[in-house]
C-alpha cells in the first residue's frame, strides 16, 4: 500500500511538472509606448498564452483591469501583448503589472504627460547605436544603468518617472534586426529597468533592417501617412513637438516623407502650445568622424527645420546618431541644433579611424560613449531647453557620467547689443593687400551671456550682395580632441586678399552662446591702395 501511494505522489508531481512547463513565461518584461494625457500603451512578449491583462491603479492595491490583444512574433508560440489604458488623468502616476496566465510582472509605475497649458517642465533621454558590440558586450547595459538611471537618482533623486518623460531613440538599436534573439537580449533586457517606467520613442536605423520585428515590437503614434505608418510620426509632450523620420535607403528620398513633414511644420506653426520642435532620423548630414557614413538627404530634412525655426521663431533640433560619437554643431543662420546622440553600445568611431572633417556648424565632437539629457523649461513666459551631454568615455579614458558638454536656447529673442565697428573706418586708406577688422567688445542685458560667435561680412557694395569675405567664428571648436578656436576672442579678423585701388565695406555681428545674434553693427569703409 506505501508502494502504491508513493507511485501516486509522483505521478501527481509529474503532472504538476507538466502542467507548470506549459505555463506562460514573460521572455521581454513589460515596457511604455505612445503616452497620452489620458493614456498609455503596455507591451510584454511571453513564451506562450494569449491571456493580455494589465492590473492598474493609483496606488500599489492596484483595483482596475485592462485586457488588451496579443499576436505572434515569430511564428511560434511565443506572443507579444499588447494593452492599451484608457480613462487616465493628466500628468498622474499609476502603478500597473502585467498577467498572462500563471505569469505576472512586478509593480512598475508610470506618469501621464500634461498639457502645454499646465506649464510643467520635463525632461528626456537621447541615445543611439546601442548595437550589440561583441568587444563591449554589456556596453549598453552599462550607459542605462550605470548611466542614465544612477544620473537621475543622483542629479534629481525621487522616482524615475518624476525625473523623465520619455527616451528617444535614432537608430540602430541591435546589429541585426532580422535576427529575433536580438530584440530580447541585446535591447529590451539591458533597458527593462528604464523601459517599464518611461516610454521609449524609436525611428528605424539602418541595422534594424526594416525588419518585422522592429513594427511588431513598438506601437508609435499612428498620424504618419498610411502607406508609411510608424515610419513617420510625431508625438507631443508639454510644450515640445518630437518628429519621427526614415533616413534609411528606400525611405530618405521619398516624396511622400517630405510632403508630411512640411504638412506637420505648418501646423505645428500655427499651434500657440508648441514651443519647440524636436526631429529624430538615424543618418547625419555632416559627420565630423566618420564622413562616408553622411547622408545628403538629411541635408533637407535640415534645411526644412531651419526655416521652420526662423519663419516662426520656434527653435529646433535634430538628433541623429550612424556616427559613433557625439557632436554638437548650430546652424548659421537659425536656431537649430545639430545633435548626434551616439554611441550608447556600438563600437566607438575613434578620431583618426576613418575619414573626417572640420565643419563649421559643430564646435564639440568627441569620440566617446554616453547619452543626452534634455531638459525642458515648460514655463509659458519664458520656455527654455537645455541640451546636456552625459560622458562615459572611451577605452583612453573611462568618465563617471560627466558632463562634457551643454547649451541652452530660449523660445524668445534675447539678442546681444550690436558690436562697434573700430577700425578701419572712415574710408581709411589701406597699404596692404590684406587688412585686420577689429570690432568692440561684446555686451548683452541676458545675465550670463558670453560671447560664443562672430560673423564678418566684407563687400565692395553697400547692400552686401557680393562679398569678398563671409566668415563665420565659435568660441569654441573642439576637433580631434584640441579646441582650434583656443585663442581667438573673436573681436578680430584678417581678410581674405583684396583687390587694390577698390573701395570696401564691411560689417560684423555677434552671438551669444544660446544662439542669439545681434543686429548687424553700422557698416563701415575702407580703401586700398
């Protein structure tokens, strides 16, 4: 009779066994997509299981249920779930986990977005080209949770979802995006931490291979064209404007792109609650590092942003990653930055391993890992953002997330006095083939501005349409790891050689170090002889 008993137990345990294997099991733990202010999306992967119930509440009792939809990944039984929250108050933290069977998540918690109208200021992550790196093979790892999460804790402390509003991403998020194990071990798992409390924003690089995967795995705003959704987005938050674009072959040149674009400019113009407008696309215009990785199309997207931001007064961004590395360059004429948001894993683009070049625009590159924190000003009288880069070094020299580089743009003018115009004036006679214009000191009422930028013109005609000299100065360059601009003040400049027996005019503007230029200073004259 003990025999036979004992023969029961272990039956019964079998079957239990049995029963428990085919239990669903959470492969990718829960993560945040398409915040609203009355609304979220929640997406989980399990091994198994259709079950797809969010357990949600203002408190960590929980008390409300959500059941959402799942669908296949990869023809197996494995199922991404998907639950969308409805109902939800504005700029409001919740705690929720996610139910698929037997299989239930930890508590996370998350916060709504606020209207433009609540004036609430807010923070967010950039970072790119987190493929995975056989050499650093928990690089990315690193940066989110040695980086980015131990930075909030310290800079802000609190919760993570009080401290950032959402993580945008430009590109490149695996090496392969055809190859599922990836998503799962290379992305989702390193970020689970960060992505179950703040959603995540990607566009497609050109490693995600426009795979199936990359669309089955994110649910992004769905107001691009609808032969393109989830190529193209756009996605508010307070006061800025996040634009989602395709730089990638088969997408960068089409019509149909910039025809949204320019659609979604000139609304955004007219919308009194947008201050800012922040783009994201994978390739670089220019790319002080690594020039055969450029793309000339970005040029357009560039240029369209440009003008955007000087028509209405609503200063832009766009970031980029393909680089591996960071730069930070501003365009001439406009407040627009450029911004590459790289490397947050893939293989550092060392100064000297490929082709580069000295670009105007960019006046800080560096060759290391790390990730960029924005901070918005949502104040209605006087908005602001602040762009900081966040270090991690390299393998010369490992950083502690320092802070390696910052600038901040105002929404309003805050132009600098016009510069004095000193010598030579009054049609002074010029020996010389060449001559040095010299131009007064900078002065501003913004507390705290400096002088960052010096534009000189030189014209043998008063309306400056001809010039015989157009140069553009920073106050800082930082090229190949030395600042070429170290010892320039930027109150002077040696022309180019002038012609002689010819009459000239010229004129000088300068710019403070958040993008605002002067007037132009009163032009003055001079001869050669």
């Amino acid at each position: 009779m003990k025999k036979i008993n004992q023969l029961i137990i272990c039956l019964l345990v079998g079957i239990s066994g049995l029963f428990a294997q085919n239990e669903p099991q959470i492969l990718i733990q829960p993560y945040l997509q398409d915040a609203e202010p009355n609304s979220i999306t929640i997406k989980w992967e399990t091994d198994s299981g259709e079950e797809s119930i969010v357990e949600w509440g203002s408190t960590e009792k929980l008390g409300k249920k959500t059941v959402g939809m799942a669908y296949d990944i990869n023809f197996s039984n494995s199922r991404i779930h998907e639950v969308k929250l409805t109902g939800l108050k504005r700029f409001t933290e919740y705690y929720y986990r996610v139910k698929t069977g037997k299989a239930t998540s930890d508590i996370f918690q998350f916060k709504t977005p606020p209207f433009a109208s609540d004036q609430e200021s807010f923070n967010m992550v950039a970072m790119s080209d987190m493929q995975y790196d056989s050499q650093h093979p928990n690089k990315f790892s690193e940066v989110v949770n040695q980086g980015v999460l131990q930075y909030l804790q310290k800079e802000y402390g609190g919760k993570l979802p009080d401290n950032l509003a959402m993580v945008l991403i430009p590109g490149d998020l695996v090496e392969n995006g055809s190859k599922y194990y990836q998503w799962k071990e290379h992305f989702f798992d390193p970020a689970q931490k960060l992505f179950a409390e703040v959603p995540v924003y990607p566009v497609l690089g050109n490693h995600e291979r426009n795979s199936i995967f990359y669309f089955k795995y994110f649910s992004l705003p769905e107001n691009g064209t609808p032969a393109y959704a989830e190529h193209l987005w756009y996605k508010d938050y307070g006061n800025t404007r996040v634009i989602g674009l395709n730089s990638n072959d088969g997408y960068r040149d089409l019509r149909e792109q910039y025809q949204w674009l320019e659609k979604v400019l000139e609304e955004t113009a007219k919308n009194k609650d947008i201050d800012f407008v922040f783009a994201q696309l994978h390739h670089p215009h220019k790319s002080e590092l690594w020039i055969p990785g450029e793309e000339e199309s970005t040029g357009k997207v560039v240029k369209m942003l440009e003008a955007f931001s000087t028509e209405t007064g609503k200063p832009s961004v766009h970031f980029f990653g393909h680089t591996h590395g960071y730069s930070r360059g501003q365009s001439k004429d406009h407040k627009h930055l450029w911004i590459n948001v790289a490397s947050a894993g893939g293989a550092i683009d060392n100064w000297g391993e490929f082709e580069g070049r000295d670009y105007d625009e960019f006046t800080v590159t560096q060759d290391e890992y790390g990730f960029v924190m924005v901070e918005v000003d949502g104040n209605r009288n006087d908005p602001k953002f602040t762009i900081k880069r966040i270090s991690r070094g390299n393998e010369e020299k490992l950083r502690e997330n320092e802070l390696r580089d910052s600038i901040t743009v105002w929404r309003l003018e805050k132009k600098p006095d016009a510069p004095k115009a000193i010598k030579p004036i009054h049609d002074a006679k010029i020996a010389s083939e060449f001559t040095l214009l010299k131009a007064g000191e900078f002065s501003s009422s913004l507390n705290g501005a400096f002088h960052a930028a010096s534009h000189w013109q030189v014209s043998e005609s008063r309306d400056f349409e001809k010039l015989a000299l157009d140069s553009w100065k920073q106050y800082e360059n930082w090229y190949y790891k030395e600042n070429r601009q170290k010892d320039d003040d930027l109150t002077d400049e040696k022309t180019k050689r002038l012609k002689p027996n010819t009459a000239y005019y010229w004129r000088v503007r300068y710019r403070d170090q958040n993008l605002n230029w002067s007037d132009w200073s009163e032009t003055a004259a001079f001869k050669t002889e």
